[in-house]
C-alpha cells in the first residue's frame, strides 16, 4: 500500500503515514460492523436456544436493532456518580475499547493481508490481551462503589488465573511451529493432520490443549459460564454498574471485540487460520479471508451456545479449575510437546 501513495506522487514518509493509516481504518470500522452485527448473531442465537425470536422489529428480520441501541446510548446522559474519581471513570472504558482494538494489528486475515507482520506476533497480542483488564480495575475503583469494586478485584484474579495457563498453552503452539509470527504459525499447519488436514487441533498431543485455551479463552473474555466479574445476581452489573450511556456502550464494544479476537486466536492457532479445512488444491480457490472469517464464525457460535446453555460457576469453581486443573495440566503438555519434538525432529544427543 505504501508503493501505491508513493505513485501518487508522496515522499516515502508520508506514503507510509497515509498508508498505516488506511490499514488501521480498513481494520477498525469493519470491526465495529462487525461488533454491531455480532451482538445482534448472539442474541438470535440465544434467542434460538431458548425457543424464541430475538431481535425481529427494528429492520429486516430485527438486523437493525444494534444500530438502535447504539443511537439510543449515544443519545442518553453520561452520569458521573458524585464520589467517583472523575478522569480515570471516564479513561477506564476508552481503555477497554482501544485495547481491545490494538491485538487486530497483527491478526492476518489472509496471507499477507495484516497491518503488521511482526515476527513476536504472538507475544505481542498475549501482552496486549493482558492490558485489557486494567480498564475493568481502574473502573471499578473509580466508581468508588462496593460491588464494582468487587467486580475489579474478581476480573484481576481471573485474569491472572487463565493467563498463566494460556501462557504454557502458546508454548506449546510455538515448539512445534517454530516461531512466533502467526503467518508462521498457519503456514506450520499446512497439511499437519495426516497430511490432509490443515490445523494443529488435529495432533493428539496439542488437540487437548486446544480444549483447554477454548474454555481459557471464555474465561479470559469473561464470558459464561465465566461472567463472575458482572454476575447480576451477586454484583448488580458488576464494574459496569455506575456507567452509563457512551461510557457503558464502549464497554460492551471491546468486550465482543476481544471475544471476536479470542474466536481468531482459536482459528488461526489450532485451525489454519485462514488455511481451508483441507490441504486438497480446489478449496484453495475459495479466498483465505472467507475461510478464516467462517472459521471466527463457528468459534463464536460456540461461544454464544455455551453462554445459552451453560449455568454460571462459583468463584471458587473458576479458581479451582484455573490453578488445579489448567495449569498442571498445560504444564504437562509442555514438557510431552517438547520432549517429543527433541526425540521426533531434533533428535537427542547420544
């Protein structure tokens, strides 16, 4: 893209400038579509689950709805509760919302197709994902309210319980792969089930790994049956409870956001990302992006099917399962991953 501004007559600099920039639009506004439509997918699904109809008024079959509800919280007042810390209430949620757009940066939607191709991809969105909560705890403790508090105090521990996990589980995904770029890492899975299947969730040794990141990736987002950090039975609405109109929305933006990320992340470690299923020559005719997008699709089906389906746990449920079910377990496939690379390809030293 940088080529095509340099033809039009700009310094090298500016072409650059211009062409991040267009990069970063072309990512985020498909996004927030993307967002917009995908809560209105969740809540037919839901919908479904329960035999119901959802949304169906607003628009043809109700595909509006997201829109109208966006309009109506920009329209209604941001209320400042009198005690909160009014700068870092304010900050908290454009935190959550910037964050969860900064991890698109590196994601490839197609080879090639990605903002950035850094080659500490995978590190780069483990750290970045990981930021994501400071917007919850600063909003919780700016609203200088128990039950927020509370809530902010429940998304740090959780956090740091499924991180940990997740953390051995891309170990695991980087030893056979070899690297952290995530062009790499798909192109690893080219053919890897047997020489016909693309993905990595076709090895026994990394498919239960892949189990383990599907149910740390509904805890890291704080999904059901996950959601403890706005359990309305318990916390009222959790840190979001003194929010209000954009404040409130913007939470609800990077909060799918990130879900949508933790349906590529699925995708594009464990699927072939934009890969076809098959490594058979005809489906390569089909574009990468649409495979990769059907692939985000089916992760967040999943995502809202378990949601519909699935009861809340108990706190001490989460952290049990986290530090004495994930993290031994992960720790374990680290070590049968990579002594059966060192016997498999690298070969042990007599």
């Amino acid at each position: 893209m940088t080529q095509f501004f340099q033809s039009l007559g700009m310094t090298y600099e500016w072409a650059w400038f211009v062409a991040t920039i267009a990069g970063i639009l072309l990512i985020a506004l498909p996004l927030m579509l993307a967002v917009a439509m995908i809560i209105y997918v969740d809540r037919k699904i839901w919908a479904a689950m329960a035999l119901r109809r959802g949304p169906n008024v607003v628009g043809p079959f109700g595909l509006l709805q997201s829109f109208a509800d966006g309009l109506k919280v920009f329209l209604q007042e941001t209320i400042i509760p009198a005690a909160a810390n009014k700068g870092i209430f304010l900050i908290a949620p454009i935190i959550t919302f910037t964050v969860a757009l900064m991890a698109w940066a590196v994601i490839p939607f197609n080879a090639g197709a990605v903002l950035a191709d850094i080659n500490v991809g995978l590190l780069y969105i483990l750290a970045i994902s990981s930021l994501g909560v400071y917007g919850v705890v600063m909003s919780g403790w700016a609203s200088n309210s128990k039950y927020p508090f509370f809530s902010a105090m429940r998304a740090a521990a959780q956090m740091i319980s499924y991180e940990v996990s997740i953390g051995f589980i891309l170990i695991c995904v980087v030893l056979w792969a070899g690297t952290f770029n995530l062009n790499g890492i798909i192109e690893a899975q080219r053919g890897h089930g047997l020489g016909l299947v693309n993905g990595f969730a076709f090895n026994l040794l990394l498919f239960p790994m892949w189990v383990v990141f599907l149910i740390s990736s509904l805890a890291e987002t704080a999904r059901a049956p996950f959601d403890l950090t706005e359990a309305e039975s318990e916390l009222v609405a959790g840190y979001q409870t003194e929010y209000s109109s954009m404040s409130f929305a913007l939470f609800w933006l990077g909060e799918y956001a990130n879900v949508l990320l933790m349906c590529a992340l699925n995708a594009i470690l464990f699927f072939g990302g934009w890969l076809p299923p098959l490594d058979w020559e005809p489906l390569y005719l089909i574009p990468g992006w649409i495979w990769f997008f059907a692939k985000i699709f089916l992760f967040f089906f999943i995502f809202s099917w378990v949601k519909a389906t699935v009861p809340r746990f108990r706190y001490d449920q989460l952290m049990r399962l986290g530090w004495k079910v994930f993290l031994p377990l992960s720790l374990v496939f680290v070590v049968l991953v990579s002594g059966w690379l060192m016997f498999t390809r690298y070969g042990v030293p007599a």
